[in-house]
C-alpha cells in the first residue's frame, strides 16, 4: 500500500500589501477531493502539517461560487466553447463564472426543454444569450429578457434557475465541510517538524494542496526541505497543486548549486488568476508564478485561465487552479500503479 505525505498548510493569517493578518487557509475542493480519491485507491493517507496544528480551510474558498455542481460548470464549458472554435480567443475569467450567471445555463436549458424547446435548441438558445452576457458584462437572465432570448419562459422561471444554482452550491460546500469534519487527519495531523528523516524516507509520494495558506508557512521551511531533499533523493512523487507548489521553493541546492528543481516544467496558479480572485486584488506581498520562473523554473500553464491543466516531469506533478484537482490527484494515482 503505498504511502502518501499529505502535507497541508497550517497557516490562518497571510500579510497583504495594504494590510496584514487577513485569514487564510488551504482550499476545502483541492484538500478534500484529492484525499478522497487517494484514500479510494487504497493508498495510505498520512495528514500533516508542518507544526502539527490543525489546519483551516481558507474562509474565501468556502463561498458558495466555488462550489457549484460538476454538471453545472460542466454544461457551461460546452457553452463558452460555442463562442469561438479557437480556445485561445476565449477568456472566461472569475468574474464571468461567478458574477454573471453564466453557470446557471444547464438549469435554464432543463426549463426550456420542459417548456418545449429540444435540448439542441435549448443548448443554442442559452448559448447565444450567454455570449452576449461575456461580451458585454451583463447577467444572462437580464440579457434573455431583454434581448427576446427567454425561449418563452417567464422571469420567475429564469431568475428561478439562478436560485436554484445557488442553493445546490451552498449544499455541495456544506456536504464537503462534513465530509472533511470526519477525516481525523484533519483534526489531528502529524507534525512535520518532528518527523525524523527515516521516517519520511518510508512515504512514497508527497501531496499538497493549495489555498493562499502554502504561501505563507511552506516556502523557506527547512523541514519542508528535509522531505523533498529525502523523497527526491528516492525518485519519489512530488505532487503539490493550485499555491502549494510554494513548496518547491524551500528546495535545497544541488551539488552544482542550482536549485533542486531546475530546468523542471512546472505549473501552478497563474499571475493572471492571481488578479482575478479577491485576495490577489488585495495585494499580495509576492506572486508564486513569477516566484518558481526565478527560482528556475520552465513555467507551462493553459492557453487560457481556469482550464484543468497538469504537467508531469519526471518525479514531479503539478497541478494549475482548483478545476485541476481530479486530474492532478489522478495523475499522482498512475505514478503510484494504483490506476
């Protein structure tokens, strides 16, 4: 069975350019997804965090637009994907998926297919109204109604879909808080700082997650550097996801005094995601993109923001965003045979 070092951050408090001790966190999706697909797999999931403290789910990752169902995100991919046949033409940002309605396609198109409307014709209706919302800014019920787009559905039946989006996003992050309340890792994890080098040498991979936390207590951690000095000394799996791959930057030097990770393809959470999410626009004090491409790192991310992207290099997996998590933990699964 093999065993996996699932390092979280510890960290509730990250200093921002204009203020300091806002709460931080790591991201409930990527934490709790990626330990559940492992655990599935039958690998042996070891919590830890680099003090022993209990981690904190990162109090922005709990709101409700970050939660919404796979079929709903889902179903609107095969909207914006009708916007333009060039994926690099396409800039769906934060504000798009979060601010604009756009996620509540699915379950307008399921009230146009009742009403009558075929789910082809429901799917192009939906479609040309949710471009004309990306293209100007504007909400997609507002934009079906003004524009004649409304498929004969009556307000209440639209604005009744937004609702309805909105209330299954609240039960999935519910679902996953209690899902992770009765993980006993999470309640009690391992310390890091107190595990001896013989003791991580017996783990097989490591894992973390991201959130805006790894930035704050895993780079410049010399205990951070003793596991990956250890596990990469034993062509172990190095995996860390969205912020965590921060992690990379308490790599020691090698013999030729480059660092650990040199020349390695990478990826992680991208400047341009960064100024899209309401903590990046506070201002944050260093951005870990620009951070890993000086350390010397080869930075490889999506043609677009938010895309599911992973990159593999020899020992190590990185995954971009949070919508990377199922392909970034099943990418860790293969490297260990257990998929």
């Amino acid at each position: 069975m093999p065993r996996i070092a699932y390092l979280v951050s510890s960290a509730r408090e990250i200093d921002l350019r204009d203020s300091s001790g806002h709460p931080t966190g790591f991201w409930l999706e990527e934490a709790l997804l990626s330990y559940e697909r492992f655990a599935a797999a039958g690998a042996d999931v070891v919590v830890m965090t680099p003090d022993g403290k209990a981690p904190v789910p990162d109090p922005y990752g709990l709101e409700p637009i970050f939660h919404y169902p796979a079929e709903d995100r889902d179903y609107f991919a095969s909207v914006y994907r009708t916007f333009h046949h060039d994926p690099d033409d396409i800039r769906i940002t934060l504000d798009h998926t979060t601010e604009l309605d756009l996620v509540a396609a699915r379950r307008i198109a399921l009230r146009l297919a009742a009403a009558g409307s075929t789910p082809a014709e429901a799917h192009a209706l939906v479609s040309r109204a949710a471009k004309i919302a990306w293209e100007q800014n504007r909400k997609l019920v507002d934009v079906m109604l003004a524009e004649g787009l409304d498929g004969g559905l009556p307000e209440a039946a639209l604005r009744g879909a937004v609702d309805e989006l909105n209330a299954a996003a609240v039960a999935v992050r519910d679902d996953r808080l209690a899902r992770l309340a009765a993980i006993e890792g999470f309640r009690s994890p391992e310390a890091l700082s107190e595990l001896s080098n013989e003791r991580l040498a017996a783990f097989d991979a490591l894992f973390a997650p991201g959130g805006h936390g790894p930035m704050v207590d895993l780079p410049d951690n010399p205990d951070v550097a003793r596991l990956l000095e250890v596990l990469h000394g034993k062509n172990a799996t190095i995996a860390a996801l969205c912020h965590a791959p921060a992690l990379l930057l308490s790599a020691p030097e090698r013999l030729d005094g480059q660092w650990l990770f040199e020349g390695y393809r990478l990826t992680s959470y991208t400047n341009e995601e960064e100024d899209q999410n309401a903590i990046g626009r506070l201002g944050l004090p260093w951005l870990l993109a620009s951070a890993l491409q000086n350390a010397g790192a080869i930075f490889d991310d999506a043609v677009y923001p938010w895309a599911s992207h992973v990159v593999v290099d020899r020992n190590l997996i990185t995954g971009q965003n949070p919508y990377s998590t199922e392909a970034t933990a099943d990418a860790v699964l293969k490297a260990l045979a257990l998929r």
